[in-house]
C-alpha cells in the first residue's frame, strides 16, 4: 500500500493488522484517482471510514486543502496517525476518533466537496452513512461521493449516480446530488 501520485507519491503506508480492514487495493485506488481528479485540487476532503487514511492522504497528495479522517477503532486510528505522519500531510489533515454518524450529524451544511465512503462491505452501514450525510446535507453543491463496495451490496440513496465502474469484486460508485438540488 502506497501514495500513487502527488507531493507524498511512492510514501509506503502502514496497513491495520488484522484482518477486520480491507485496504483498497493501489489499482482500484489509481483508476478511482483517474475518475475524480478533476474534483480534487483545493477540495474539502472527509474520508468518514478511514482505516489505514490512504484515499484521504491520497487527496491531500494530490492537491486537496484539508481532510477529515473519521475512524472509531482505536488501532486503525493510531494507523491513520501513522500513516497522515509520513506522508508529510498533517498539516491538511484532522483526525477524528468517533462514530461516522456522530461526526456528520454535527459536521457542518455543504462542507465537503469530496467524501469517501469505504465502510465494511454488507451495504448497511454504506446505505446508512448515505442516509445521514443526505439528511445533515454535508455535501458541497458541486461535491462528490465515493463508495467502495462489494459487487453483490444494494443499497439505497437519494443521490444521482454519475459513473460505477467493477474492479473484480469491488464496486466503485461515484454519487451527486439529484439535478435541481444545487440552488
């Protein structure tokens, strides 16, 4: 696991022992790059399900203004610690230990330009962080949504989908809001 490009590219970053994360892997990571980067450069970042904090400090990297990192579980926070360290980021960066839905419901109204959403797969806990940052409108009028998945996951949302693309059993949807919602 890596910084694939930008100020921290090649940084190696720390994984979460165990087996309870599931890092994206650098090819889905880079082809996910490649699809938002024109959203990226001086971006409001929340990466609410962090883990290691490697797609957040890959925004940093190339070129976001700030990331929150939302992680509840002590070990992968101490990891994400970790890793916003030696990329050279902690500068940009806010580290949150919480729950995801206690940090939206009190995060701010069309904060976030870019949100990634990478929870464990199942589709729950994705529809449910959905759900909240629609219901707390964190999202930037022009902001974007990144969820990681599991092919087989359904979930709902009140969001347009503007690109899903499958990486063997990964999905990527990329999400905005509905047209009409931006004024």
């Amino acid at each position: 696991m890596r910084v694939v490009s930008g100020t921290a590219r090649g940084c190696k970053l720390q994984p979460v022992p165990g087996m309870n994360t599931r890092p994206t892997t650098d090819r889905v990571k880079e082809n996910v790059f490649n699809l938002i980067q024109d959203h990226v450069r001086g971006a409001e970042v929340l990466d609410l399900f962090a883990g290691t904090g490697q797609l957040g400090i890959e925004a940093l990297s190339r070129g976001a203004a700030h990331c929150d990192f939302v992680e509840h579980n002590k070990t992968a926070y101490g990891i994400v610690s970790k890793n916003v360290e030696s990329a050279r980021v902690k500068d940009k960066a806010a580290l949150h230990r919480t729950e995801a839905a206690e940090f939206v419901s009190k995060a701010g109204k069309e904060r976030y330009d870019v949100i990634f959403l990478d929870p464990p797969y199942g589709g729950v806990i994705l529809e449910n962080a959905l759900k909240q940052i629609e219901t707390f409108d964190i999202l930037s009028v022009n902001g974007i949504i990144i969820c990681e998945s599991a092919v087989e996951d359904r979930f709902s949302h009140g969001f347009a989908v503007v690109r899903e693309r499958r990486y063997g059993a990964t999905m990527i949807t990329i999400l905005q809001r509905q047209s009409g919602e931006t004024e």
